[in-house]
C-alpha cells in the first residue's frame, strides 16, 4: 500500500444509534468491526489530509459505478434522457484524474504541501470543470469547488466541512440563471444546514448530519416538483449528492449510511411520448477562457432567453463551464464567443431523431471517420435545391501558405490552421460563409467529436452544413479536384466525400522527442513514417525513412502520388523521394507541391 492510499475495511451492515447532540446522525450504517480504532477516531475528529480527501474521491468513483444506473432510473427532470448517473461518475472521474497528475508521492509524508486538502481539491474541482458532463456534472464541479475554497488548511476538519457545503451551496445557485427548488440544490441547501446545525464538532458527527440531512431532503423532492411527482421518483442528480455525502461518511468513520432503494421512474400517467413533443432541441457546453465575472454574468443573462438548464460556473482557476438547453446550438455558441475564447463544445441533441435532421446524422457520422458513406446515404433528407449550386461553398482547413493557395486557386475559402485551429474559429468562419450550401474540408485539424459539435451548431434554417470525411490536406485536395458546383450538393459531396476516401495517405516527420510507438522507441531526431496517424517506420536517417514509408504506401497499389513540402523539409528531400518512386514504381506519376505546413515534413497522398 503506497502512502497516499489509505486502508478501508471490510463493512457489515448494522443499526446506527441517534446522538442526541447532533440530530439525523443516526440511521442504518454499513460499519467494520471497531472501525473506529481500526482507523483513529481521534484522528478523524482532527481531520482529513489531502491524500484521504483524494482517497475520498476515487470511492466516490467506485461509489458512483455502482449506483449508476439507479440514478439513471431517476432522471426525468430536467430532461428524461437517463444520463444523470453516467454524467456525475464521467464528472468525478475527471476530478480524480486531474488531482491524481498533480500528487505524486509525497517527499515530506501526508502534511506535505503537496497534499494538503486545498490543493488537491482545487486540482479535482478544475478537473470536474473541464470534464463535466451534463448540467449535473457542473454542478458538481461546484461541490468540489466549495471543498476547494473552505480548506484554508492543510486538514478538511468539521468546520471546514461546514463551510465548504455552504460554499458549495452558494457557488451552485450562483452559476444558475434560474434555480429549482425539488433538485440537487435543495438537498445541498438541507445537507449545508444540517452540518451547521450539529452540535459535534468532530468530522465525523458533522458529515453524518449532513450525509441524514440530505437524505431527508431528498426524499422530500418528489413532492416539489410536477415532474418528479407524476413519474413517481426523487430528483437524480440529489440522489447522486447523497452517494458522496454517504462515501464522506465512510471515508471519516469507516461507516456507510444504508440507503432504501429508489424505485425506477415508470410511465407518465399521461401515457408515453410522442414524436415530436416539441421542436428538436440540444444540450450545448463549452469551456471559455480569458472571461471575467461581469462577463460570465452578462453571459448567463444572455442565454437565459436561449433555453433553460442555464449554468455558467467558474474552476477557480480562470476558466469557465457553460451549459444550456435550447433549440439554437449556434445561437448559444456564439454568446460564448462574445464571453471569451471558446474551446470543447459538445452539442447533443436532446428530442431524438427528427426528419429533418437525418443529414446532420450522416455528415457528423463522415466527419467522425466514415469513409465516404455518411453524407449520401442522409443527405437525401436535407433540404437541398434541385438545381445546380450555384450558391454552395467549400471551406477548406489549410496549414501553411503554400497550402493555402492550392485550395484557394480550387476554388475554396480558406481557413488557416496554424499554429492551432480553435472549433469557436471554425464555427465563426462557417458562418461568415454567404453561401445557402457549404462543404467543409476539416482536414484533419480539429477532432471528430468538436467536428460533429461544429456542425450541428452551425446549421440553421438558412443554411445548409456538410463536414466531409477529410483527415488531411492530401485528402482535401483530392476531394477539391472533383468539386463541381453544377451538381446538386448530395452528389457534389457524395463525389468529393469518395474522393477523400480513396486517398490513402501518410507522413514524414522528424521526432521531437523520445516516445514509444506501436513499432518501438524513437529518439529525438528519428526519421518517423507515418501511414494516417499511426508510426510505421523510424528510422535515423529522415530520407531512408522516406524511402521505407513510400515503399509501403505503393506496395498496396497506386497511380498518383502528391508529396506536399513541408516549411522545415530539407532541401530536394520531396525531389528524392519523387525520384524514388520513378526509380522503384514506374509509371506511377508524382506531383510535387510546396505547403509550407509545419506539422510534417512531407505530407504524402496516393491515389
């Protein structure tokens, strides 16, 4: 057992006695045998360390895998898509994940400055934050914030406790535009009072008054909210509090509260849905950055009107967390883009399949990776002119400036993607497009998650958003010699999508630093030969790397070969490498431009 782990024992179920100093302290517990004196009760009464408080956090993970799909069960408020249970355990695996980087091994033992509470917990509270998922995922980020906040000391004590639910409580209704009552912030408010109100001063009395407070508390929002009373269930995202509230419990005492199970919601007494019950409508978040307190408010009252589910909640650390419900995606993305600089969105769509959104399905489909097969088979559905498109763009993603002109002298508006392409840049340049129909060429710069979110974002009724399946520039250009703006948008993308797809391409870059790859170790300075995005050949000589990678790529077949130039490629490096395939493959043409991209020395496409 490393020091940084801290020994639970093996529980039992047994009757908890009331402590008449401190009510609601009783109930049913799952306890060890003198736990107790297993553990220290004095110590606990002291308090946790930072190494306890992150061992806190990896029980409430396991804590949460366990209860998972009863929360699941729960959810019907805000909206009835059963993910409460599996966002609030994704959200706390985060946490844990972000204060596990910055531990280590204490040099110094348990009080080192390391792994005093505030550090730990504001490392776990950032990390909720950039991980959340779902309105109950930043609500949580929150929880953990007010953790952060209270510990002013290296130990999280019984008044520390107190404080931090308060805070907690505080930094919650604040990051919503429109709190309600009979969800998780009722039962934060009833656990908060409960730990204030108890007369024990020891950690231990203080979080088993909270931990019976808001169960208490919970029971009670059946009965606060319609929603919740006519499926028959308590809140989810309150039930989940209570798993942590509980696993504090455990992590203090080496006690578990036993809950009562909470039956499943079933079927509205008004009989089961129907398609479509309202306008499609999506969960958007994103993180923003370079935002300040006047901002992030003027930020909340501006989505407000957007949808509802509104949370605009800071990490501590000068980054933000956005969430809102509402049925224009792009709308709310660029409040964010008026707040600050905008990065992981995620967009989902919340009222389920819908006619009109089937193409939207197949584009993000080829975006994430489809070879060519998404857009066709969806775009039927889109609302497409019948005649030739004339009023269709292409948007193409370009690293370097020779890059550029290639796709522009195509016929496409170009973005530029270095050093970094933000998904906020792309959005905001989709939109600027003043075409009814526009193609996008992501090639390669942005993730197929941020891809889809993009795209659902920037499509509206006026506009028409198809992302092809374009991983690279090679593969851009492939798809940009087919564009025919004559034809109607199915086909033309259908044609430029099989195009890209049909391109297989690779690699040539020069190591950076040492790191293990599928085919061994490379050393800074390594020629490195890649097939897509995996490492095929390492080689000390980058020109004999080269020569490898073309051999397999050619071996497979091929009779167009384009080499792109990199800005750090040598002198008559793409020169060789064409005269290398002549040499080896005759009768395979070659054509050699010069990119300017800084990523790859040489960027390689076979046809």
């Amino acid at each position: 057992m490393t020091r940084n782990e801290v020994a639970v024992p093996e529980t039992r179920q047994v009757s908890g006695v009331p402590d008449e100093r401190c009510p609601g302290s009783g109930g049913t517990l799952a306890a060890d045998d003198g736990a107790s004196r297993v553990r220290g009760a004095d110590s606990y009464r002291a308090g946790l360390g930072g190494a306890e408080f992150l061992h806190w956090g990896r029980a409430c993970v396991r804590a949460l895998e366990r209860a998972r799909g009863e929360i699941d069960g729960l959810n019907v408020f805000p909206v009835p898509d059963s993910d409460t249970g599996r966002n609030l355990l994704a959200t706390m695996r985060a946490a844990v994940a972000s204060a596990e980087e910055i531990a280590g091994e204490p040099a110094d033992g348990a009080d080192a400055p390391e792994w005093r509470v505030p550090r730990i917990a504001a490392a776990m509270a950032r990390g909720a934050t950039a991980g959340a998922r779902g309105n109950s995922g930043i609500i949580l980020s929150q929880v953990l914030r007010g953790f952060a906040e209270a510990a002013a000391e290296t130990a999280l004590t019984g008044d520390t406790y107190r404080i931090a639910l308060a805070r907690a409580a505080a930094l919650v209704r604040g990051s919503l535009s429109e709190p309600v009552e009979g969800t998780i912030l009722t039962v934060l408010d009833r656990a908060s009072a409960a730990a204030a109100n108890c007369s024990e001063s020891g950690l231990g009395g203080v979080a088993r008054a909270a931990a019976e407070g808001a169960a208490r508390a919970l029971d009670s929002t059946r009965d606060q909210l319609d929603a919740l009373r006519e499926a028959g269930v308590v809140d989810a995202g309150a039930r989940g509090l209570l798993v942590l509230l509980d696993t504090m419990v455990a992590e203090v005492t080496g006690e578990t509260p036993v809950r009562r199970e909470y039956p499943a919601a079933g079927v509205p007494r008004t009989g089961p849905r129907r398609f479509p019950p309202e306008p499609v409508r999506f969960e958007v978040m994103f993180r923003i950055t370079g935002a300040d307190d006047d901002r992030a408010t003027a930020l909340r009252s501006r989505l407000a009107p957007l949808g509802d589910s509104v949370v605009v909640a800071a990490d501590g650390a000068g980054g933000w967390a956005v969430h809102i419900h509402c049925a224009d995606a792009g709308a709310a993305v660029e409040a964010g883009v008026a707040a600050g600089s905008v990065r992981d969105i995620r967009i989902e769509c919340l009222s389920g399949a819908h006619p009109d959104t089937g193409a939207a399905a197949g584009a993000e489909a080829a975006a994430a990776g489809g070879a060519g097969n998404g857009v066709p088979a969806d775009a039927g559905d889109r609302r497409v002119p019948a005649i030739g498109g004339a009023d269709r763009g292409v948007l193409a993603v370009a690293a370097g400036a020779g890059a550029a002109e290639l796709f522009e002298a195509a016929g496409a508006v170009v973005l530029g993607a270095e050093p970094a392409l933000e998904s906020a840049a792309l959005l905001a340049a989709i939109r600027q497009m003043p075409h009814r129909e526009v193609l996008v060429l992501p090639n390669g710069a942005l993730p197929a998650h941020e891809l889809v979110a993009v795209g659902a974002a920037a499509r509206d009724a006026h506009r028409d958003v198809l992302l092809l399946p374009s991983a690279s520039m090679v593969q851009g250009l492939a798809a940009m010699a087919v564009h025919d703006r004559a034809r109607i948008a199915v086909d033309d993308a259908f044609a430029m999508s099989e195009a890209a797809a049909g391109t297989r391409w690779g690699a040539l870059r020069r190591a950076r630093e040492r790191a293990l790859t599928m085919v061994g170790t490379c050393a800074p300075g390594d020629g490195l030969g890649l097939v897509g995005h995996d490492v095929v050949v390492i080689d000390r000589d980058t020109r004999a790397a080269g020569h490898t990678l073309l051999n397999r790529m050619l071996g497979l077949g091929g009779e167009l070969v384009t080499l792109l130039a990199g800005a750090g490629a040598p002198e008559e490096l793409a020169a060789e490498l064409a005269r290398h395939i002549g040499a080896e493959f005759p009768g395979v043409e070659v054509t050699v431009y010069s990119g300017g991209q800084r990523a790859d020395l040489i960027q390689i496409g076979v046809e």
